[in-house]
C-alpha cells in the first residue's frame, strides 16, 4: 500500500503556524499529529486502527511527550496507559487485558523499568510477575486466560530479549 501525506492548514498562531498532518499507515490504520513551526510536534498526536477506533493518543510539547499517554486495544479498551512529565514516565505504566480488566502496572524510576508491581489474568486471578527487582531480572507474560507465554529479560531498567514459551 502507497504512504500518502495529507496536510490540512488550521491557520496561523501568534507569530507560527499550525498544521495538521495525517499520515497514512499500512492496513488502514493512519496518525493525525499537531505540528508548530513544521517540525515541532505541540499538542496531540492521535493513531488510529483500520476500523475508525483510537490506537493510541499522546500529547506533546515542544517535541516532549507530557501528560497522560494511552494505548488501546482493536475493540476500543484501553491497552495500557501511564504519565510523562518532562519526556519522562512518571512512577507508573498500567497496562490492560483485551477485556479492559488490569494486567499489570510497571514501576519507573529514574525513566527506567525498576519494578513490577502486580500481574492478573482476564478474570483478576493473581500471577507469578517474575524476578524483576531494581531494574534486573524477569517479567512474565501471559495471556488473558493467565497461561505463561513469554519471559521478557532486563538489565539495569533496559531490555535485554524475550523468550517465547510454547
């Protein structure tokens, strides 16, 4: 599928003008970005899934990721959502089942992934998250029905690989 950009003027703003862009993706899916001055991202950027619903929204300013970041599932739940302050997540990233119930909340500190503080099935049932303390060790995976399906590795707050349980 051909990438097509479409830019629509909004009109100009004290002393720089704003644009908005869409950017066609593969499969249907396109993002909707404010730009200030061409090539600052100010405000928010809106992606969007083939089928019309929201796939994730996050504001900026002055090309720094601020406030409230969310990504959703295809069915329009939320998928997982967290803070930024300063380009930063700040203390929390929560992230979501398919049926919009919680399935884990990831700790930062210092930008970094240092902690996992809960992991749950589809049904709320509490799971083993792994051995991540302080930014190293493991986080489990598992789908909505809470069968293990990977093990993620860190590093000090980094990630390291992903195995794959069959």
């Amino acid at each position: 599928m051909y990438r097509v950009l479409l830019f629509v003027f909004l009109g100009c703003m004290t002393l720089s003008c704003s644009k908005k862009v869409r950017k066609d993706l593969s499969d249907g899916e396109y993002i909707i970005e404010q730009y200030k001055n061409d090539s600052i991202k100010n405000g928010k950027s809106t992606v969007y899934f083939k089928n019309g619903k929201k796939q994730r929204i996050i504001k900026y300013r002055d090309n720094i990721m601020v406030g409230e970041m969310k990504y959703y599932h295809d069915n329009g739940k939320i998928a997982s959502k967290t803070h930024f302050k300063d380009g930063k997540v700040k203390d929390k990233f929560y992230n979501f089942h398919k049926n919009g119930k919680p399935y884990n909340t990831y700790i930062y500190g210092e930008n970094k992934l240092i902690g996992i503080e809960n992991c749950f099935d589809g049904n709320g049932k509490s799971l083993n998250c792994g051995t991540l303390k302080l930014g190293t060790g493991s986080i489990n995976q598992y789908n909505i029905e809470g069968k293990i399906i990977a093990i993620d590795y860190m590093q000090d707050g980094r990630y390291i690989k992903t195995d794959s349980i069959k």
